[in-house]
C-alpha cells in the first residue's frame, strides 16, 4: 500500500494567512478561477508580506515527460493568475517550497524533471521567488539530489529558518526514503549530523507550530515495513525529541493516518487533516478513506472534526488553505469544502444540483435578460442505459453565487450547438439530427423550449458563433460555411478548398469579422 503514502507526497496541504482579506467563496462562486488541474507534484507556499499562495510545477494530466511544467501561478484570496517571469526553473514535480523569513523570498528545493524514462533526473538546485521573478542561489552547501520534498519542506518561523527533512532518492522497486535533517539560514544549508531522529518513512506530514515554537512531525509509512506509523517528533533548535503518546488510544493522537499539516494562525496549533487510515482485519491490512481534522497545541492532540466521509468521494484532495479566517479544501473536480471551527461544508457541490456531472454542456449569457445559463446532457451518449438512450437537455440558471436547475417543460435531445442570439433574445439550440433524426431549431426564451424552422438537409453545426453586423448564426462544417437568419433558415455562404473546419470561432468587434482556427495547418482565418 505504499501508492497511498507517496500520493500524499504530492498533494499540496498549505494554509494562507491571508490577513485582513474577506472571503467570497460561496455556493458556486464563479470568481475563483483554478489554474489548469495538476495531477501530481505541484508545490505550494505562502508568501504572508504578499498575502499570495504560490504554486509552481507539477505534472499536468498523466505520465510523461510532456506533461511536466514550469509555471507558476499565484493566488491572492480571489483569484489565479499565471505569472511570467523571464527564468524559471526546470519543468519538475516532487519539488518544496517554504517561505523564506530571512530574504522574505518563497524557497524553492528539489525535484524531478521526468516521470518515466530513465534518463530522469533529480535535482538539488535552491531557487527563490520574489513575486516577479525567479533567482537561482548559489549556496556553499546543499543536500543531495532528490524529489518528494512537498511536505518535508517547512518555515520555523521562530528561529527564522526553514527546515528540510528527508525526501526521496532512486531505490529500486520503490523510492527510498532519506533520513535527513537540513536548515536553510537565508543564506546556505546546514545538515543537522543527529543521533536521534525519525526514522526513514513515506508520506510523513511535517508543520509549525506557533505554540510551542518547533517543527513537528507525524506519522507516514515505515520503510522497513510499509506500515503506518502514529509517532509525533519535535525538533527543538537541532535535537529531534519524540513525544509520548498512547499510539492504542484513538482520542489521544491520529496514529496510524497520512495526512497534510499547516499551521493555523488563529489557534497558533499545528493542523493535522488525516486523509487514509491503516485498518487491521487479523493478519490483513487494508486502508480506508478518512478526513478528520486535528489539533496540536505543543502538548497534546485534540480532535477538532470526525471524519464525515465527504473527502472520500471526491477525486482527490487539493490545496488547504485559510481566507478570512476560514479553512477551505479545494477537494476532486466537483467539491469545494469549507471548515468554520465546527463543521465542513460543500460550498460548490455541482451533485447537490445536479444529480450527473453534465458531460456535454454549453455556458451561455442571455443579454437580453442579463441571465447566464448553464445548458448540457448528463449523459448525452446514452452509455448508462442498456439499450443506449442518450439523456435531453438539462437547463440550469447561474445567478450570483448559486445554481439552480430549471423546471423546463420541453428537453430538446442532445447532439448539436448552442449560441445566444441577441437580434432576437433568445438561444438558439441547432439538433443535429444524430439521435432525433430531425435537423431542427430549438429557441429557449429563458422560461421553456420551443421548435422553431429546420430541415433534413441542414448543416450539421460545430462550432458556431453569432455574427451582429449580419445578425445571423455562422458555423462552419467541413469547407463549407453557412449562416442561419431567424426567419429563411440556413443558407450556404460558401465553399472552398481552404480555410478552417471543425473549428472554433469568434467574432472580433475591433476588426468587425469572424475569425476561426482550423486544426489541420493550425491557421486563423477571417471572415466579413
């Protein structure tokens, strides 16, 4: 079961201490825009003089070095946006980040810059960021190469230093991890030559805490045995110390979990969010999907919040974080999970509302009625159902910071495009024929669906954009482009040999024309 312990290497578990800021999440707010979803071995840190969370790396969507990258994203309590600095550093995952006391910089540590070839290599570069710009340092002394450094990297905000333990370097079957204890001073890296420390383990999850003044660390899987282990160490200036704890009292710590600690600068405690439990059924061990929140003064672990089960369905855990003095866990494409002291709360639950994720869906801004519409199938294919029956069009109204879905009288069959058309106020829904075997346009009024004019030998639209100097829809299929007037219907514009096809289209007030990419020679084309 080490998969469990190393993906938790890789998931980013950071509290901002955004001070001052309000928060204005709410039940689908749209104002809180993700950078694109990183799979794993993005690291993230908080830069407190900047009030920003930063985000750099990461593999994107799968294995592969293609997939790797540089970016860096910052987020300021409301939104995300992509930075361009003019040097990065290389496109890696598995790296650290802590925010520098001294230089009032955020750290960077570590990393690999392939995921599958064996030519992979691990890195040892020290890179600081400064909010505009990345700096490579050229310290005296370094660790050695590694990656996995996500949650061994930490600030001791008490002694004005960050704190480096362990990491993963090349083993075999599996990454071995290291038993290692460094310091950063702002200016080069220390190793702390120790008698006493942890053992080596996967996963383990290491914090401040602003109460006692030391770093802390708990639990992982042990090396030896890939078991889970519940033991709790402080590292007081440069002695690592264990602290004793009834490992067989559930109440006393959360032994036995991996999970992701922060600090919490509102209690001054270490944070520890448990995110899978090892379970024993005889000689047998399983793990179980489990969220509890816990609290550690410096002394002593209380259990803030039972595990409620909610982090266990969703895709996979993301960021934690705190905006205006709330905790929020950005949890799977569809959860965003808010905790108040008391309790978590689905804020964006896109399941409450809809009872499928909408596969084939359309976003459209009503002008005339200063609406927005969320339009698609759950199931658009069929594919649930035996024989295949493809599921209609669900209609759902986006308004301030809430979703709801409509109660429409009439549900055209999915398999087609959708544009608003401001000339008549109304969205034009065009059925493409392919389940209905009726080339028909569908006009929703913002209350209900009615049939408007089609014909069997109507285009079958891609995409489609609507043209105000002509004030009809124009959708190109294949080499042929088309416009549809309200009242005649469609009509072919023309054909040619050259130009976009199957492509995406957009109208350019300032040149007042179309212009559409086409993916077989990648060129933009333009359109009066």
């Amino acid at each position: 079961m080490i998969k469990s312990f190393l993906n938790l290497v890789v998931l980013a578990f950071v509290l901002v201490p955004l001070r001052g800021q309000s928060s204005t999440l709410g039940r689908a707010e749209w104002q809180l825009h993700e950078p694109e979803p990183t799979a794993s071995g993005a690291a993230y840190a908080v830069d407190p003089d900047r009030r920003r969370l930063v985000r750099f790396g990461g593999n994107r969507s799968g294995p592969g070095d293609v997939f790797l990258t540089d970016e860096t994203w910052e987020f300021d309590g409301r939104i995300w946006r992509l930075m361009h600095p003019r040097v990065s550093p290389p496109p890696m995952a598995g790296v650290g980040m802590a925010y520098d006391p001294v230089r009032k910089t955020v750290l960077l540590f570590g990393g690999q810059d392939k995921l599958t070839t064996k030519s992979v290599s691990y890195h040892n570069q020290t890179w600081e960021w400064d909010g505009q710009e990345w700096r490579q340092l050229k310290p005296k002394n370094s660790p050695s190469p590694r990656w996995g450094c996500e949650q061994g990297l930490v600030t001791d905000f008490k002694l004005n230093r960050i704190v480096l333990y362990g990491g993963y370097v090349p083993g075999g079957l599996f990454p071995l991890p290291l038993k290692e204890t460094w310091v950063w001073n702002g200016t080069d890296w220390k190793y702390l030559n120790l008698s006493v420390q942890p053992q080596e383990r996967y996963g383990p999850a290491v914090g401040f805490c602003a109460a006692s003044g030391k770093v802390i660390l708990h639990g992982g899987q042990a090396r030896s045995n890939l078991q889970a282990l519940g033991d709790t160490w402080e590292l007081d200036g440069e002695v690592w110390k264990q602290l004793s704890f009834d490992l067989k009292d559930p109440d006393a710590s959360p032994a036995f979990r991996g999970g992701l600690a922060t600090s919490d600068p509102a209690s001054n405690d270490m944070l520890f969010l448990g995110t899978v439990q090892e379970v024993w059924q005889g000689s047998s061990q399983t793990w179980v999907d489990i969220d509890d929140l816990w609290a550690f003064d410096g002394k002593a672990w209380k259990q803030r919040q039972k595990s409620t089960g909610l982090l266990a369905k969703s895709y996979r855990p993301g960021p934690f974080h705190e905006l205006g003095g709330t905790l929020y866990l950005v949890s799977g494409l569809r959860w965003t999970l808010s905790y108040d002291g008391k309790g978590w709360t689905e804020l964006v639950d896109w399941a409450g509302n809809a009872p499928d994720i909408l596969i084939a869906f359309y976003l459209v801004h009503d002008v005339a009625r200063h609406e927005t519409f969320l339009i698609g199938s759950p199931d658009p294919w069929g594919y649930s159902k035996s024989p295949p029956i493809p599921d209609p069009l669900d209609v759902y109204l986006v308004r301030d910071n809430q979703i709801e879905k409509m109660q429409t009288k009439v549900q055209p069959p999915y398999g087609g495009a959708i544009v608003h058309h401001p000339g008549i106020g109304k969205t034009v829904y065009f059925d493409s024929g392919v389940y209905s075997n009726d080339r028909r346009a569908w006009l929703f009024d913002g209350t209900d669906w009615t049939k408007s004019i089609g014909s069997p030998t109507d285009p079958i639209p891609d995409s489609t954009v609507y043209h105000p100097g002509r004030n009809t829809i124009v959708t190109v299929e294949y080499y042929r482009t088309w416009e549809w007037d309200a009242q005649k219907g469609w009509a072919l514009l023309a054909e040619h040999k050259d130009g976009p096809r199957g492509i995406g289209l957009v109208f350019d007030a300032g040149r007042k024309k179309l212009v559409g990419y086409g993916p077989k020679d990648s060129t933009a084309y333009g359109l009066r």
